[in-house]
C-alpha cells in the first residue's frame, strides 16, 4: 500500500485537528513547569521582537520536519519533533500573547531541500543545533522572565533532541557530536 | 453549753481550711491578673527563661538569593558531580566504554565549575571551589553507600550518573527564573544545555534500544519503569524542558523487596551556596 500526503506547503490548512491537539498538549506540558511568571502582560516591544523571531523559526522547523514526515513517512521523529516545535511555538505564544502563525519563509526555504533529501538526519542535526544556538542568544535578549523560562525549557529540549538525532545517524558515540553544539545562531 | 462552742470551732476550723483558702486564693491571683493588665510596660527583655550558663547559640546571617548565590550554587552542584562520578569510577562499575564518557564529563564539570567561578569573582563575590555540602549529606553519601551494597551496582552506577546529570540539568533551567539578568540567564543556559546533551546521551546509550527515544510525556505507548520498578531514562522524556524532581531507585533489595529510593530536587533553601559561605 503506497502512503500518499498532502505537501503542506500547497496545503497550508493540512492536519488542523493534529495542530490543534499539539497545541493543547504544549499548554499542558508547559504548565507543568510550573511557568507561574508566564504573562503578556508588560512585554517590552524589544522582546517582542525578539520572541517573533524565535517563534516564526520554531514555526519553520515544524513545516520542515513535516516535510521530512512527506519524504520519510515511516520515521516516528519527524511527527514527534512536527508537534514538539509546533509546541515551542505555542508556548512563545502564551508568552506574547499573539496567534502562533507564520513561518520564516526564508529560512524555511534554505533547508527545504536538504530535509527532504537522503541526507534528512543529518540535515535534521544542523537545524536542532542551529535553533539551540538561536534560543541561546534570545534568552541572553530577553528582560521578560516568563520569557526566559520558556526559551530555557526549548533550549533543553532541542539539546535533547541534538544528541537523538547524532545517535540516528550513526554518531552516537562521537563525543564532539554528541555533546558539543557547533552551529552558530540563525541571523535575525 | 460547753459542746455548742466546741461544734462551732470545729465548724470554723473547718471552713478556714477549705472555704477560705480557695476564696482567698483566686482574690489573689484575680488581683494580680489585674494589676499587671493595668501595669505600665517597663521594657525588658522579654523572650523565654532560660536556665543554666550555656552560651547562646550562633546565628547564621540571612542568605539572599542574589545572582552570585545562584552562580555559586552552581559552581557547588558541578564540583559534588564531579566527586561523584570520581568515586563511582574508582568503585569499578562503569563499563570501558562508559569510562570514555564518564572522563569526558568529568571534564566537563571541572570546566563548567572554573566557568562559574570566573563569573562568580567578576560579579563581585568569590569562588566557590568545593561540593555542596548538603548534596553529599542529603544525596550523594546514601547514594553511594546503597550502590556499595548492591545487587547489580553497575546497573545503579548508570541509573544514578544519568539521575545526576539529569537533576544538574534542571537545576540550571530552574535557576533561570531567579536569575536578575539576561546575560546570567544565557550563561546558565550554555551550561544547562550541555547537561541536558550528557543525560540525553546516557538514556540513549541504556534505553534505546528496549524503549526507544521519546518518554511517556512525549509518547504515550511507552512505560516509565521498567519490569524491576526500575524508572527508566528516556532522551526526550517530555517535550520541554523539565524542572521538576528525579526519582532514584539503587541498592539491594531489603527483606521487604524494597531498595533504597529518593527524590533528587532542583536547588532550594538548604542548597544554595550564599554569599557569606565559604569552603
């Protein structure tokens, strides 16, 4: 049986029902950390700004990865990794209080190829250790303390998922991959 | 009528004893109550008695948890996790390719305390060059001990090297919430980042292969312990970052089936290295 999927970049309203579901599980994940502090309440326009930034590349990495689940369906991490950023997304959200919409079409663009290629894992490592890098220079931005936290529990997280994506591409033994984030931040 | 006056004396002597006293008493202690309502405050010292010649205890001064506080803290977690995984080393239980890791994280803990320390002098205070003190009571002492007695101490020496790290992890993510400034935070962060890679590897190198990646939080169809009760370390355990306690299970079983467990916690009150503590 072939498995056929809608590329979303021609179907942008693709698996609503699932972005909704993500985006619920990503309030009740956060509130798990206890963020009490998370408020849009008095957010300067500089970390506004800022948060945008990060939000729109964590909206450009759930579309990337939904193209790597279009080339590579039967791989669990690109769905997993979809919603966690979509996730991300949501909760910069609830930070700013603005809607999660709208991608970084530029860098959207820069890697599309790349994630849909044989290469995808690989490609997979660059983007993961490029958007730590990223969060690491926003939350050295950022004045907002609920802001912060959220920024801080992504940057665990895409640490996380770095060394998963090394050991999947045959690196998990390889230290410098591993435990070192070599990637420089996404320019804003 | 010598027997009617001997009556009444006895009558008398009685109600004196009795009736008098009891009524003589509380106008006493009614007055007293009184008087000392309506006395003037004549200052004084006024906590509780105290008897005998000892000294009065010392003290402590009133810790703030100010931004060099929370780097000292730090410094302390990385410094006890090196001592640590020094003396799991030594007790044999990691495996040779283990050791590989374990001498690279090492490393990295000495590194990331000397970076602490290096903030902590050019925020003003001093660094703060040894283990948490309460850690090694609390944590790091049971620990050991239990693994020293275990029934497969290489199994709880892996168990409790990837609790560690994991807990060192979020205590990082937590700290960032008490942390004044932006730059603080990012220093944190860098560290914390890293932290997160070594307990994410340590999970992948025990539980991918039986378990996969993604925990329970991240992915329902998974358990959260294994067939022992054993909790099991997963990369991803959930979608964010997490700051919450660690659950720690070593040792030998006792006559009830029950082994040595505890919670390790992010930094609070007993942890935090304040500006006037020194090694």
């Amino acid at each position: 049986m072939t498995t056929t999927r809608v590329d979303p970049l021609h179907n942008p309203t693709a698996d609503v029902r699932r972005r909704v579901l993500a985006g619920g599980a990503a309030a009740l994940a956060f509130g798990a950390l206890g963020g009490s502090r998370v408020s849009a309440a008095g957010m300067g326009t500089a970390d506004s700004t800022v948060l945008r930034f990060a939000q729109q590349l964590e909206l450009s990495l759930r579309d990337l990865y939904e193209q790597a689940m279009d080339v590579d369906p039967s791989e669990p991490l690109w769905s997993a990794m979809s919603e966690h950023h979509e996730a991300y997304a949501h909760a910069i959200a609830g930070v700013t209080g603005t809607s999660a919409s709208g991608r970084n079409d530029e860098f959207f663009g820069a890697h599309r190829v790349a994630i849909r290629s044989a290469d995808r894992i690989s490609a997979a490592y660059e983007l993961e250790s490029a958007a730590a890098a990223t969060h690491l220079e926003v939350i050295g931005m950022l004045t907002d303390v609920g802001a912060a936290e959220v920024i801080a529990s992504i940057i665990s997280a895409e640490s996380r998922h770095c060394v998963v994506l090394a050991d999947v591409m045959g690196k998990g033994n390889d230290l410098s991959y591993t435990l070192e984030n070599s990637a420089t931040a996404v320019g804003q | 009528m010598t027997s009617d006056s001997s009556t009444t004396e006895t009558v008398a002597a009685e109600g004196l004893s009795r009736r008098s006293l009891l009524r003589t008493g509380g106008l006493t202690l009614g007055i007293g109550a009184f008087l000392s309502a309506c006395a003037a405050d004549f200052g004084g010292d006024t906590a509780a008695g105290r008897v005998g010649l000892a000294g009065r205890p010392a003290e402590l001064p009133e810790g703030t948890l100010n931004d060099t506080a929370i780097i000292r803290t730090m410094q302390s977690l990385e410094h006890s996790i090196v001592a640590l995984l020094s003396e799991l080393k030594s007790s044999g239980n990691y495996s040779p390719a283990q050791t590989t890791y374990i001498d690279r994280f090492s490393a990295d803990h000495v590194a990331a305390a000397s970076t602490l320390g290096e903030h902590a002098i050019a925020a003003g205070s001093s660094s703060y060059d040894c283990e948490n003190v309460w850690v090694r009571d609390r944590y790091l002492n049971p620990v050991i001990s239990a693994i020293s007695n275990s029934d497969n101490a290489a199994r709880d020496t892996r168990l409790a090297t990837h609790a560690f790290e994991s807990i060192l992890a979020h205590s990082y993510q937590h700290l960032v919430t008490h942390a004044t400034t932006p730059s603080l935070r990012r220093a944190l962060m860098e560290l914390g980042a890293h932290a997160s890679r070594r307990s994410a590897l340590l999970a992948v190198q025990s539980s991918r292969e039986t378990y996969g990646y993604l925990g329970a939080s991240a992915n329902a169809d998974v358990p959260e312990t294994d067939a022992d009760g054993f909790p099991i370390p997963y990369a991803i355990p959930a979608p964010f970052g997490q700051v919450g306690q660690i659950q720690l299970i070593v040792g030998a079983p006792d006559a009830d089936g029950a082994r040595y467990s505890t919670a390790l916690q992010t930094p609070a009150e007993n942890t935090f290295v304040y500006d006037y503590m020194s090694c």
